[in-house]
C-alpha cells in the first residue's frame, strides 16, 4: 500500500519542473542586471526602461509564485508520507 501512495505522490511532484523554474529566475536576474547597467550607462527612456523593467518583474514574481507552490506542495507530500508511515506501522 505504501508503495502505491509513494507512487502518485512522485508522479504529482514530478509534474513541475523546478529546475526549469529556477533555470528561468536566474536567466531573469541575469536579464534584470543587464538591463540596470544598460540604463546606467545609455540612460534610457524612462518609459521603455520602465516596461521592461515590469515586464522582467512580473514574470519573476509569477515564477517564483509557482515555485513557492510547488515548495508547500512538496513539504506536504512528505508530511504525508510520513504519516502514512506512522499509520502503517500501527
């Protein structure tokens, strides 16, 4: 029986791909630092620094929404499991 439940809970946490997530927060962060040095040096129009500057932010913040899903999901998995365990060997 445990292994069953080991099994769907490993198939829900693997449907998220956190490496690729966090892949895409660094490439972001890499974007955002060459975006400040470029409006550093050229001084760019405020208009176009600021919509890129929201547009980076923004899918920074939905990433690291999913991440911090992901994160709680995987906390209650394993606090699921462990219970699970606790019960079996009632």
């Amino acid at each position: 029986m445990i292994e069953n439940i080991e099994k769907i809970f490993a198939e829900k946490a693997n449907s998220v791909d956190v490496t690729a997530i966090d892949k895409r927060l660094d490439e972001l962060r890499e974007e955002m630092e060459r975006l400040v040095k470029l409006n550093a040096k050229a001084n760019l129009d405020a208009d176009i620094y600021g919509e890129e500057y929201a547009r980076i932010t923004g899918e920074m913040d939905e990433l690291k929404a999913m991440r911090a899903v992901f994160t709680q999901a995987e906390f209650n998995r394993k606090d699921s499991l462990s219970r699970v365990r606790e019960i079996e060997k009632i």
